[in-house]
C-alpha cells in the first residue's frame, strides 16, 4: 500500500504541529515527581544520621567501657588491699607471740642487686627462707609498705611471669610462709618506677614486692621490657619450701624511656560534617524559614585542619589550631519574584548561607519582569580559629580518653552560588554563577565541645577519633531575612605528634 | 559567568544522584514528553500516570545510556515503549469501526493550522480508537516502518497499514468536521458585526 500525497500531508499536518508543543504537567504531577525525589532525600538523610548515630553510640560505649574498666579495675584493687589488710593484721598478732627476727626482710634489703646497674648480667635475689626462719608477720607488720607475702597457686604456671606486670588472678596468700595460704583474688601492678609506687595506669595498686611460691619454678621468671625501670631486688622471688635462689632475668634489653623534651604536640586531622543550621527569621513571618527547613539538603560538609597542643599538666592541655570547613547543599525549586533595581529588575533567593542574588533570569521580559523557578547548589566555607581546652580524664600506657571544649573565631573565606533558573514565562534556562552572596558577615564566633579517644603509637605519634558539635554563636547572616548560625556535628579523625 | 547545562552534565548529576539534577531533568523534559505521552493515552491523567513511570525507568535505566546520540531521544524512546506497554495493559479488546466515506479533497495545511490549534489536533489523535492511535503515533511521529510496528505490537504488517489508513481517514474527518465548525462561526461572527 503506497502513500498517497495527501497522506503524507496530514501526517506532517500532526508532526509539525505537535511534535514541537510542550504540556506543562498539572500540580499533581509535580507533587508526585518532587514527592519521590523527596522521599530519597529524606531516606538518604535519614540514612545520614542514623550513620552518624552508629558511630556516636559506639565511641559513646567505647570511652563508657574504658570508664567502667578502670572503676573495676581499681574496685578489684581496692579489695586486695583489704585483704592484705587482713593479712597484716593476722601477721601482727601472730608476732605479739612471736620474738623471732625478719631474716627475709634483711636478706632482702642485702641482695638489693637491681640497683648494680647491669642490665646483661642476670639478677638475682636470695632470701633465706624456710617454714623456721620467720615469723615474717613481724617484718610485714612494722614495713607493710615493704613487703607482702603471697604464695601463688602451685597450678599456675611461672610462664606467665610476663603477666606480673599486671597480675591478675586466684593466689594463695598467706601472711608468712608458717600460716596456711588463703585464695585471694589479686590483682596489681608492679611498681614500675620505684619501690612501692604504682604504675601510673592504675589508681590503686597493691605494692607487690615478694611472690612466695608454693613449688621452685622450672625455669627462670623472666621479667619484660614493662618491667624495665621496676628495681629488680624488689621483685625477688622465693619458694616457701626451698632455699634456692630463683633467678630473674631480663630478656631484652631496656630502651631508654624517651625524654620529651617539651610539653608541644601537633595534630592534623579531616571530619566529616553533619550540617543543621539553626534559622532565625528576622520578621513576624517565619515561612521562609519553614521553607528551607524542607527544601535545603545538604550535599557536602567537611572540616580539615591542624592544632597545635601545650600540657598545662598532665591531664589538661590547651589547643590552638587553624581549620577549613566547607558547607554545600542544594535548594529545592523556588520561585523567585523581581525587585526592581536601578539597572533593571534582579530576583533574590533566600537560603540558610545568605541570600543569593541573580542579576538576571534568561528569557525573562523586563518589563513587566516576570517570576522565575530557580533551584541551586549553595557553597559556604570559612577559615576557622578555635581555642580549645583538652582534659584527659583516663589515661594509661597506650589509651587516653578526653573531653574537649573551646571557641573559635570563622572567618567567611567563600559564599557561592551555581543557580540553575528558568523564567515562568519561558522555555529556555540557565545556570547563573552569583559568585558572592549579600549581607554575609565576614567573621562569626561560635562554641564547641567533643569527646574522643586517642591511641598512642610509637616514638611520639598518636591517631585519635574525636566527635563533636559546634554551633554559632553569632550569625552569618546580618541585615537579611534570615539569620543562620551554623551548626555542625563533626567526627573527626587525625594524626598527632608530641615533640 | 554563565552556562548552559548540558545533556552530559545532566545525565552525569543524575548518576551521582544529585537532587537538583533530578529535578532539573523532570523540569527539562517533562513539558515535551508529557505531549508524546498524551498522544498516546486516552486522557491527560493517563498521560501523566505514564509520564510518571516513563521518569522512574529513565532514572533506573540511566547508567544503561552510553552518551552516544541524543539524550533527548533515549528519554522519548523510552515514554513511546511506556505508553505502548500502558495500551497492552489496559486494551484488552480490539475495536471494530465503520469508517465513513470522507471526501477526497483534502483541505490544505495552512488553511487548517490557521483554523485548528495544536490542542485540538493532539484531542483528535487521543480521541482515536486505541489501536489506530498507537499505529498512526508509531508511523507518523515515532518513524516507524509497519514492519517494526507490526512486530512492536504483535500484528500483522497488513492491518499496521490498514489501521494506519483507518486512522488517516478519521483524522481527516474531523479537521473536515472541526473546519466546517470553524467556517460556520466565522461566518455567524460577520454575521453579527455585519
């Protein structure tokens, strides 16, 4: 079947008139469309915060636990010098009727051989002891700081000497090797500094100088390298049935402890934001504001910078630091109406980083102007300077946990715009670049306060994760309809160095 | 500084999943393809439903498009095999027609579009039986051949032609009708100020 001409005409009759007509949509499409679009935003940004929720409940439990470890810990402590407590007062009756001399305690003090220096030669100390010579009650009673007696259970193997920088476990204590041991649950540190002090991590250690022993060890105790500056004659060990010497020996060589020569650290980090700004609508009308709460999303916010720390002691130190931070999210579609200006009409979009000015909407008549669509991606950023106050509230060998709190000078570095428009009467739309926004203040202070947790490395470096909150104390907008402080949820992650 | 967004921006801010984008690519198209939608769907809430699904296959369809030849045409594409999938959906019988004989003396194209707007040419193509319509659309604006119809819609390439031909003689029925309506206010127009 050939076409006839008149065919073909009214074939293209229909083409040329309708292929090219355009049929704007009615509301309800637009509600549905915008609606989906919407919904993913809404879930992405649900997605956002539930992330970041994750993240502040974890370090939250993180620093709980480290919290509630150290409580133990030092509860655990506190019981075992109760029951060395116990122990002594056993000790000093049992010396009321006693008249026998503290041979172990002089033996003790004679073979102090830690003191030689030589930490090749292996270290050994002798005590004299036996079930006759004693009682030791009598020592412990009069120089309890001293010494303690505990016999360690026999099935507990020497091997795990290493532990006994941290003992922990079931012993059998007893005051003096004559009286019978009783299970003790113990757990200490071994004096790391010098005779009878702690070891910096625990708050409540027992002083831990003499470990009795039921049966000779097979092999040498060995004393770690965390047991480098612990005075070794302290750490003598004896067996309650033999006379022997049991020797202890290093098995590395001891580092000198680094020196740090000044109180100066350094630390660099990146955070990923989470951006709310807090509007105030200058006026009796809060439409606008209602309005970009829905209509703004955020598409970026990050933080990236370095401090610089000074130890005003060993728990606190105070920060100065210089950051960038960098705030982009998007407007929903708006529609904007013309103010007429000296040099032709203009249009003004308001938004949480100030208001955007568009010279010009293509394809709109100027006269009578007319309204436009616009939607846009907003960039804010700003140089910050914030001083803060850093309080390490636990510490130990590795781990320190803080709290950290401050105020910080911003200072606006850029406030773009990218504003695709499109005029209500028109077909044809633009992207227009507003390269600077109107009535911004150019310096804005705010607060901020945040926890982290740092773990130290080797030779100085550390990396920490630190999440907090920063709001504006002043906003940036001024003489606008909206004022907006900027407020941000950062976690934090960064490198540090104590020179 | 301006610039125009282009189709490759376009497609590439939709592929990170950038609101804007998205919604820039609804305000870019949905103008034109809700026109192609309406020419094949009985009424404008059809027409919208389809449009409507046609965007949601764009959008899931989009890391598929490889930047090669027009994005606009990939998206029309896309709105026609929507609209015909729509027709599959809801025609279930074919229709039968009696077409009138219509005079051979087909008025000229300018002496229609100056009487007969746009509109009320697109009211007459959705007006149309559904199966006339969808061949008449394939064949007239979509470029289709009856053969690519044919197999498009699961009928023979003789009633493609056929329908085609029905369709064609409809139409010219009522631009006859519509001008003859036309013709007769003008006249009751002079009438009145005469």
């Amino acid at each position: 079947m050939n076409n006839k001409p008149e065919d073909n005409d009214i074939d293209r009759l229909f083409r040329d008139s309708i292929d090219n007509m355009e049929t704007e949509p009615s509301d309800h499409f637009w509600n549905k469309a915008y609606d989906g679009i919407l919904q993913k935003e809404a879930k992405n940004y649900q997605m956002k915060i539930l992330r970041w929720k994750g993240i502040s409940y974890t370090l939250a439990a993180a620093v709980v636990a480290l919290i509630g470890y150290n409580i133990y810990t030092g509860q655990k402590v506190s019981y075992v010098e109760q029951q060395i407590t116990n122990i002594e007062k056993n000790q000093a009756l049992s010396s009321e009727s006693s008249s026998s001399g503290s041979i172990a305690t002089n033996s003790l003090k004679n073979t102090s051989l830690a003191n030689s220096g030589d930490q090749s030669k292996p270290v050994a100390s002798l005590l004299h002891n036996s079930r006759n010579v004693q009682p030791l009650g009598a020592t412990l009673s009069s120089n309890a700081s001293d010494l303690k007696a505990l016999t360690k259970r026999p099935n507990r193997s020497v091997a795990t000497q290493k532990s006994f920088a941290s003992a922990s476990g079931i012993y059998n204590a007893s005051a003096n090797a004559n009286q019978p041991s009783v299970a003790t649950t113990i757990s200490a540190n071994i004096p790391t500094q010098e005779a009878n002090t702690i070891a910096p991590s625990v708050s409540r250690a027992v002083p831990m100088n003499i470990i009795y022993l039921e049966n000779k060890p097979n092999s040498p105790l060995r004393v770690t390298q965390s047991l480098d500056d612990a005075p070794l004659a302290q750490l003598a060990i004896i067996s309650d049935t033999t006379t022997e010497v049991i020797p202890v020996e290093r098995i590395a060589p001891v580092e000198p402890k680094k020196n740090y020569a000044t109180k100066i650290s350094l630390s660099v980090f990146y955070a990923k934001s989470a951006a709310f700004p807090i509007l105030k609508y200058n006026g009796p009308d809060t439409k606008i504001q209602g309005d970009l709460t829905t209509s703004e999303s955020q598409e970026a916010a990050y933080c990236f910078g370095f401090n610089v720390g000074f130890d005003i002691s060993s728990r606190f130190t105070i920060q100065l630091g210089c950051n960038y931070r960098m705030y982009a999210f998007s407007t929903d579609f708006t529609t904007v109406n013309p103010i007429i200006g000296e040099s032709g009409p203009y249009y003004n979009l308001v938004s949480s980083a100030g208001v955007i000015t568009i010279p010009y909407i293509p394809g709109s008549s100027t006269n009578p102007p007319t309204s436009a669509t616009a939607i846009g991606d907003v960039k804010y950023s700003s140089v910050c300077v914030p001083l803060k106050l850093k309080w390490s509230f636990f510490k130990n060998s590795r781990l320190k946990a803080y709290a950290v709190a401050g105020g910080s000078v911003n200072v606006i570095a850029s406030d773009n715009a990218m504003i695709y428009c499109q005029s209500n009467t028109a077909s044809n739309s633009e992207v227009v670049n507003v390269p600077t926004m109107a009535g911004n203040n150019s310096v804005s202070f705010s607060w901020l306060v945040g926890a982290g947790i740092e773990f130290k490395l080797a030779r100085g470096f550390s990396v920490y994760a630190e999440p907090s909150y920063q709001t504006s104390l002043t906003p940036i907008s001024a003489n606008t309809p909206l004022s907006t402080y900027p407020t941000y949820l950062d976690m934090a992650v960064g490198v540090g160095y104590h020179f | 500084m301006s610039l125009e967004v282009s189709e490759e921006e376009l497609v590439k801010g939709c592929l990170a999943e950038v609101p804007a984008y998205q919604r820039a690519l609804y305000k870019r198209y949905a103008s034109k393809m809700l026109t192609v939608c309406l020419r094949y769907a009985k009424n404008r809430e059809e027409a919208e439903d389809v449009l409507q699904e046609g965007f949601v296959t764009v959008f899931a369809k989009l890391p598929q498009f490889k930047m090669e030849g027009s994005f606009e045409g990939w998206v029309r594409r896309i709105m026609v095999n929507k609209s015909i999938e729509n027709y599959r959906k809801t025609s279930k019988i074919y229709p039968v027609l009696d077409i009138e004989d219509v005079e051979d003396n087909f008025v000229s194209s300018e002496d229609i579009t100056s009487n007969i707007s746009a509109k009320e040419l697109l009211s007459m193509i959705q007006e149309l039986p559904p199966m006339y319509k969808l061949v008449f659309n394939l064949y007239a604006f979509d470029g289709m051949t009856h053969k690519e119809i044919g197999a498009s819609l699961g009928i023979a390439e003789g009633t493609s032609k056929s329908n085609l031909s029905d369709a064609r003689t409809l139409l010219k029925k009522k631009i006859a009708i519509s001008m003859m309506i036309a013709k007769k206010n003008e006249i009751n127009e002079q009438q009145a100020r005469g």
